[in-house]
C-alpha cells in the first residue's frame, strides 16, 4: 500500500508542477481530455443536451476518441483502464460490475437512455453492448431516480450511439487481435442523405478459457493430492452483434426512427473428459433482441414532444456438446438447448422539453414498463408493470448560478407508490465551478426476489432452496454530493465528496433447517427432496429487507496539457462502502477502498498524411474486501498503445496499431476453491495488434 500512495502522490504533483511549467493557450484541448473537456455535450445528467460545464448534474464522459487511442475495443476493458471507482468481475454467466461501491443490481445500463436487461445470476451481459457505433459513454455517480425511476440508487452508465451526418457514405473496419486467443471485429457502414439515413454495424469477439494454475476445481477444497483442472479462470466465448438503425426526416422539424439488433454468444467451456472430475457437458447459449422506435417533433426552437418505444428480449439456456446419460438412459443428445431464462422489457416514454424563457429547461414525462421474466429454476413466469410521471425545472438563478429541480411519482404493481425528489445546484464563479446534488434513490424487488421458488443440485451434490418474498418493500438511498473544480487551456482539476444511505437492502438471508422447515421444504419440493436430502441440507435461502448500506468517498480528477500534443491525466477514487448485517457493520463484498487509473497520450501530425498516438495508461488499486474470506490482494497494471494514421487520399485512410497489455506481468495466480474470490483477471503480458480501416 505504500508503494500505491507513493505512486499516486508523486503523478498529482508531477501534474501540479507541469501547470507552471508552459504556458501555450493556442493548443487544443479536445484530445484526449476524456472527462475534463468541459466543452463536451451531454444528456444524462438532467436528461437534455447541453455543456458538460453548465450541467448541475456531474457526469463523467469517455468519447470514443478517448477509447480508440487507449486500443481499446472492449466496454468492459474502457470503464476499467479509465475510471478508478468502477470494477469489474467476469464470468460465464456475465460480468459483475460495482460503481462507488454498489453492485449490479444497483447500477442502471442505458443505450441511448433505454433500459438494457439481461442478467443471470446478477451478473450482466455486457456483450450486448456494440462498441462499433459508440459516441461516448456517460456516467453519472450516485442516485437519479427522479429522472430514470428504479435502479438508479449507485449511478447510470449511458452509452451514447454515433449517428455521424457529415458524410454521404463512410464505413470503417477495426480489427484487434491480443492474447489467450482474443480476436475483435467490428465493422460499421453509415449512410446519410436529407431524408434517410442508415446506420449498420457488426461485431464479433472471441477469446479462449485460461487459468493461472493447475489445480483441480471442484467446487470445495480438495482433501489430499490434486490433480490438473479443466476449470478456468475466466471462461471463452464466440459473440456475433449486428445493429440496425433508420432515420427519417419527412419534414423539417420531424425525426423518425427505428432500430433493432441481434446479438448470439456462446460460451466455449472446457468439456469433461475420462479421469477428470471438472469441465462441462454443455455450453451457455445467449440470445438478445432488442427493437426500439420512436419520433421527435420540434414545434418551435423551444419545444419540442419525443416518443420513444422500447422491446428487448434477453434469453439463456445450456446446449449440450456431447450426450448426457443418467442410470443408463441418455436424457440429453448433442444439440440440445433447454431454456434458463427469459427476461422481457417493453418501455414507452413521452417526454415534453420546453424553454419557456432564456436560460430555463423544463421537462415533462411519462413512462409505462412492463418487465416479464421466465425462469425454469426458479420456477417462475410472472411480469410486473410500472407506471410513472416526472418534471423537472433547470433555470439560472444568476449569471454564473443555476439551479435544477425535479421529482417522478412510481406507480409499480409489486409494492405500489414511491416518490423520488431531486435537487441540485451550480455556482460558476469564472474558471471554478461548484455543485451541490441531493437525490433520492430507489429499487423496486427484482422478480426473482419477488417470485422465486427455486431449487438446484450443487456440483456436490447438496440442494439448494431459495424463496422469493412477496412482501419486500423498495430499496431507498439518500445521496449528498458536494464537488469543486476549476479548468483553464493548461489544466483542469475536479473533486467530489458523496455520501449514500442506503435502506432496507434486500438480501439473501440464510435460515436454518428445523423439523417445520423441513416439512415446509418438503412439501414445496416432492419431487426433488426426501428425507435423506437433509443429510446435506442444513439451510435454505430467502429474500427479505434487512440491511443497510453508508457509501462514502471521494473522485479526483486531475487533467494537464503541458504543450500541444500531450496530455497527462490521474484519476483517484476512494470509497468506504458498508453494510449492517446483524448489528454488526462489514465492508461491502467486493468493494476496493482506493484505485487509481493514470494515462499519458501525445499525439502528432507530420505533413498531411501521417499522425503518430502513444498512449501509456494503468490501473492500481488497493485489495478487494471478500468478508469472512481471505480478501484478494491490490495489483497495478500498465498498458501500452501506439496507433499509426496514414491518409492514403481523400477518401481513405488505414491505421495500424500495435501496443503492450499488462507491461510488468501482474496476475493474480492465488488458489480460490470457489474460483470467484479474484480482483485481476489479467491473462499476463501480450502484444497486442489492431488495423482499422476508414472510408469516407
């Protein structure tokens, strides 16, 4: 830990020293600002465009120029390498991810502000995501419900699409290859006229399953000699995407539009063979439609009435690769698919934005959702509907102070109404800049939570029982943010202080067997319990509101331009995540006290035809809390890139790009009998290559 603070201390002022250093206000600060490049436009904070700089809301932003010259073609591998306080942890079954301490379920995923669904086990699918059409990625911290309704209580990740319209025809090609058999292609093809415009893309990943070590895993620690494993550390998967979306512009204030896309992925895990007692007779098979359609009529320059449409289907199940046999019957040939899961969202908002006098921005909406979920484990087929309406009022104060002010009112039929509040404040007194954000946070029970009536055999053959609660209430959050910042052409810097108060958190609580529950558990499950089951099963599972949760932390951001073409830049977070489980108050599982991402780019143009990117960037962070378990250690992480741009004429260009992943070789080759208690899932040291093609 030391080494972390020594490290982090010496690049702030490195940073603070270059300020004076140069002064060169003809430079151009659009680069790789990332976060800081207060010129930038976004929506999610106040759910309009406009100015990073006059939102009262914070939002941080990550353009795709900022993730193209990082070499990065991976949603995942872009929030991790540039933004401290978000973690992630792969698996089969998804990705779990953690945004200031808050987990999955917490975290709101939008594409274009429409809700992404798709999750197994809380672990989300992330690899619906099409980096080949994204703008930028927007995120904002701490709790928004006022404006996007339930799971906004840890933050909104936004990821804004590109509907480029300055070029008749463009089409570019991005290829990437890296180790342990990973392979990215994405290709997109945009065209534009005055009436219609097309926007198409493709995607395909690939990487193969590894591991650091060579134990046996078999799901409890092993008496005696081990043998070689077939379990890996992070499981290979094959994933095509392709997207699809029109434009229409029949009249001059009238915008149409509609889009859809299909993504398959399946996972590539290790198939069981004579004398080992891990790997797997299927493979997971995920499927994803999602179709979206919608208009936008402007009256006048100062209002405007948007409708938007919203259908996406997420579907996983196992299909088996070779036979399955029980007591000498084959109960699954090869090619067989039996469903999982089925997840359905279908969302049609109406939203009203007016500018009833300068310098105001009001908002009007409503909402209507219905979330459907088919669960063959967990024995469920239930939906849940949701009505909603908002309003929101930004308006300047002063010159230099506005203020934003907005409440929605939920109707949800599980639990009925809710009522979430929002304020925030901006004080712009020159170059600095103020905010203070009071919100109110909510997440309506999960259907799973809700309806659950589950039963699973573990690998050890030992059942496992959950209920769902009919009863549970809505989890709350009070968040508090106070945050300063000052930017010039030579630096800028931005702190933020929050505090998030989370109640009634639902949990899985574990109850033990007695001679009731044991009738009770019996009679839930005949055909799958006896008397003997009991041997094995000591407890059972059941969701009910019990915890509370206090996140506390800091975001720093540190942003210099010395002189024109170089750009450093730290990121510091530092989070004290909480839970009161039994009176007794633990870290958060999973949660990371300090990290810090650090990035160098220069970039520079020779003549017309040649432009040379070097980007240096890293990732340290301190350990990562498993409560009653050995937590996993911190690590440090370097990456470089180098992409090479030659314009071959006026309507081609061609830029290969070779860079370093993980420079020094961290890994993390520790022994996890669950194999889930990790931080780094880092594959070690590779070169990595990439070429991307552009026509327009």
């Amino acid at each position: 830990m030391k080494k972390f603070y020594y490290v982090l201390a010496l690049v702030l002022c490195a940073n603070a020293t270059n300020v004076f250093a140069v002064q060169d206000n003809s430079q151009d600060t659009t680069g790789y600002a990332g976060i800081y490049n207060l010129q930038q436009v976004v929506v999610t904070g106040n759910g309009h465009h406009e100015l990073m700089k006059n939102s009262t809301t914070p939002v941080h932003v990550l353009t795709a120029t900022d993730i193209a010259k990082a070499g990065i073609t991976d949603f995942q591998a872009a929030l991790t390498r540039m933004m401290p306080n978000v973690q992630f942890a792969p698996s089969s079954m998804g990705s779990y991810i953690r945004l200031n301490g808050l987990g999955n379920k917490y975290i709101l995923i939008l594409i274009n502000g429409q809700k992404v669904v798709g999750d197994i086990s809380g672990n989300v699918d992330l690899n619906q995501i099409d980096m080949a059409q994204i703008k930028r990625i927007e995120v904002l911290n701490g709790a928004a419900s006022a404006l996007y309704g339930s799971d906004a209580i840890g933050g909104v990740v936004n990821i804004i699409t590109n509907q480029p319209k300055d070029k008749l025809i463009s089409a570019v090609s991005d290829t990437r290859v890296g180790a342990k058999g990973a392979f990215t292609q994405n290709a997109n093809l945009n065209i534009h006229t005055k009436w219609l415009s097309s926007y198409t893309s493709f995607s395909h990943n690939e990487v193969d399953s590894w591991r650091h070590n060579n134990q046996e895993y078999t799901g409890s620690e092993p008496e005696g000699e081990t043998a070689l494993s077939l379990q890996p550390l992070v499981v290979g998967y094959h994933q095509n995407l392709i997207r699809q979306r029109f434009e229409l512009h029949p009249i001059s204030r009238l915008l149409m539009y509609a889009e859809g896309s299909y993504n398959y992925k399946m996972t590539d895990r290790p198939r069981k063979q004579e004398g080992w007692e891990s790997g797997y007779d299927y493979d997971m098979r995920f499927k994803t439609q999602r179709w979206a359609a919608g208009a936008k009529y402007e009256f006048n320059d100062n209002h405007s009435l948007q409708v938007d449409f919203l259908s996406h289907t997420f579907r996983y199940g196992n299909e088996y690769m070779t036979d399955v046999e029980s007591k000498g019957v084959i109960t699954n040939y090869v090619g067989d698919y039996t469903q999982s899961k089925k997840q359905s969202l279908y969302d049609l908002e109406v939203k009203n934005i007016n500018h009833f006098y300068e310098g105001s921005t009001t908002i009007f909406g409503g909402e209507w959702k219905n979330d459907f979920l088919n669960a063959t484990s967990g024995d469920v087929d239930n939906h849940v509907y949701n009505l909603s309406a908002y309003a929101q009022h930004d308006t300047k104060l002063l010159d230099n102070m506005s203020v934003t002010a907005g409440v929605r009112y939920d109707y949800n039929e599980a639990f009925g109404n809710h009522v979430s509040p929002k304020v925030a404040l901006l004080y712009r007194p020159g170059a600095f800049s103020f905010r203070a954000n009071y919100a109110l946070g909510f997440r309506a029970p999960g259907m799973d939570e809700l309806y659950y009536h589950y039963y699973k055999s573990n690998m050890r053959g030992k059942p496992v029982v959950t209920f769902g609660n009919k009863g549970l209430n809505p989890e709350t959050s009070n968040y508090v943010s106070l945050s300063a910042g000052y930017g010039n052409s030579l630096f800028s810097i931005d702190v933020t202080g929050y505090l998030n108060y989370v109640n009634n958190m639902i949990i899985k609580d574990v109850v033990e067997i007695d001679e009731a529950a044991k009738q009770m558990l019996l009679a839930s499950f005949p055909d799958d319990l006896t008397e003997a089951s009991f041997t094995k099963m000591t407890t059972y599972n059941r969701y009910l509101n019990s915890d509370k949760g206090i996140i506390r932390g800091v975001n720093a951001n540190v942003c210099v331009y010395p002189y024109n073409g170089l750009t450093l830049s730290a990121n510091y977070a530092y989070t004290y995540a909480t839970t009161k489980t039994g009176g007794e108050w633990i870290p958060l599982e999973r949660t990371v006290k300090n990290a810090v991402t650090l990035a160098a780019n220069y970039n520079h143009t020779w003549g017309k035809t040649y432009t040379l990117n070097v980007n240096l960037n890293g990732r340290m962070q301190s350990k990562t809390y498993y409560p009653g378990y050995e937590d996993a250690p911190g690590y440090g992480v370097w990456n470089l890139n180098t992409t090479h741009n030659f314009v071959l004429s006026k309507y081609l260009q061609i830029e290969p790009s070779v860079g370093i992943d993980n420079i020094f070789n961290k890994i993390d080759n520790r022994i996890d009998w669950t194999n889930r208690r990790y931080a780094n899932y880092n594959p070690g040291t590779s070169v990595v290559f990439g070429v991307k093609v552009k026509f327009n």
